[in-house]
C-alpha cells in the first residue's frame, strides 16, 4: 500500500517526538536543577567579587594620625571621636588610642581634610579662672574674722582643695582569737577645716559654678559616747551659680546658733588665660 506525503510526515513527526521523549526521561529533572544551581552560583561569585572588589578600593584609602594638644581628660577625646563618628560618613574608620593622646583614621583626602577642621575647631585650649572663696564673720554685727582661700581652675574640668586638720575619733575595738587582753581600737579620721569641691563650665557671658563648700570644727565639749569623743561642727552650702568676670557673688549666708555669730561665703572669679 502507498502512503501518500501527508502520511508519511505525520509518522515521521510522532517518532522524532517520541525519540525526545525518551531523551528527556533518560536526562531526569536534576539537570535542570543543576543548571538553575549554577546560575545562582555564578550569580553569588560575581557578587562575592564585586564586594571583594569594593573592599580592596576601601582598603586603599590612606590612614592619617592627628595628635591631641590640648584634651587633656579621658573623655574630651572621646566626645571628639563622638563628633567625628557623626559628622563623616559611616565608611570612616575613626579609632582614639587614649595611651598616645591620638586619634587614627582611614579615609579619602577630602575626608581627612574635613576631619583636620573639626579636630582644630574641637582641640582648644581650656579657659583658666582664679576664684577667691571670702568667709566674713561676724558677732553681733561686728566683723571679727575674715578668710579668703583662692585656687585656679580649668573650664570644665573638677578642683578640689581641703585646708585643715584630721581628727581621730575612736569608732570600735576587736581582739584577735577572742583574747580581750590584746583587744586593738579602730581609729577614724575626720577631715575638719574647710574643704572645697568645684566645677566651673563656660557660657556666653560668664561661667556656671557648681560647688561644694563645706566647714567642719570641733567643739569644746565631748559627746560623751567616748572618753575622748568630740562634737563636730558642720556648715555645709551646695549648689549651682552664675558668675560675672570681676563681680562677687553671695553664694550664702549662716547664722550660727546659741550665739550671734554670722558667716557670709562670698566669690569672685577673674579670668588668668584665655
């Protein structure tokens, strides 16, 4: 029997499609999935490159060290690194090696530049002040005494001065093994005199003053508690001022009781340096 063309194409188109039938079925689907893998492969690698690459340029940047001159507390040159962190750009790399008075950075020039500003602007030398403490006493509106204690501070920075004595005063005993022949008296010492705690910050137009001012005496009498105990005497004034160049101030007045004595704490603070 003669087929005619059509015929013959038809079957001819059956057996190709069934030889790629069969091509497929012996290939399975995991080459698919490999061949998806490997385009995600090559996809990550050139991404991992490219990073490498950006983290080769970065490496590039040069590394300058710009030495403090005038940060002479632990946390003035933290609040410089403070400042820079937020004042460049988070790829900045900004380290303060506190043992050299130093802070190292890798950036770009124009970056560096910019860090040189800021650090010359924020790295100034700090404002000395003397201040004169005045204690005016007075008995029965008669000036009997007059102290002036004077110290020069820096801006921003805490100043402490005590002027005075120790007293022991005997606070215990104990005795080692339970042996009371050998019993051992624990002593305390008490800073009597005048002690003084201070704090001055610049403003516009002045300083604040943040102080402590403190008076400890000792009284004729005992407490009684000891043989040798004494009284301690206490005037203590704590608080927040704003001070005028060359313009005294009254930080507070006391009046001292079961007398007429009376105690004025004045201040005066004159600029040294600027």
């Amino acid at each position: 029997m003669k087929m005619n063309g059509s015929a013959r194409g038809s079957r001819s188109m059956k057996f190709a499609c069934g030889i790629l039938g069969v091509a497929l079925a012996l290939i399975g689907p995991g080459a698919w999935a490999q061949t998806g893998e490997s385009g995600t492969a090559e996809r990550g690698s050139t991404a991992s490159r490219q990073d490498a690459a950006a983290n080769a340029k970065a490496d590039l940047r040069p590394v300058q060290t710009f030495y403090l001159t005038n940060a002479t507390q632990p946390n003035d040159g933290n609040e410089i690194v403070v400042a820079l962190r937020n004042l460049l750009p988070p790829d900045v790399k900004t380290y303060l090696v506190p043992n050299q008075n130093a802070i190292m950075m890798r950036a770009t020039p124009e970056e560096l530049a910019l860090a040189q500003k800021i650090i010359s602007d924020l790295d100034r030398a700090k404002k000395t002040y003397r201040l004169t403490f005045t204690i005016l006493e007075t008995d029965g509106g008669k000036r009997v005494g007059v102290q002036h204690f004077a110290m020069v501070v820096a801006a921003g920075q805490r100043t402490v001065m005590k002027q005075g004595s120790k007293v022991p005063i005997a606070t215990g005993s104990y005795s080692n093994n339970g042996n009371t022949t050998g019993a051992q008296t624990q002593i305390t010492y008490i800073d009597v005199g005048m002690n003084f705690d201070v704090t001055l910050d610049e403003l516009a137009n002045g300083a604040m003053l943040r102080s402590k001012v403190e008076q400890l005496s000792t009284a004729e009498q005992t407490s009684g508690v000891g043989l040798q105990d004494p009284i301690i005497r206490q005037s203590h004034l704590e608080g927040t001022s704003f001070l005028t160049p060359g313009k005294p101030l009254v930080l507070g007045s006391i009046d001292i009781p079961s007398s007429t004595r009376h105690l004025d704490l004045e201040v005066v603070m004159e600029q040294v340096s600027k």
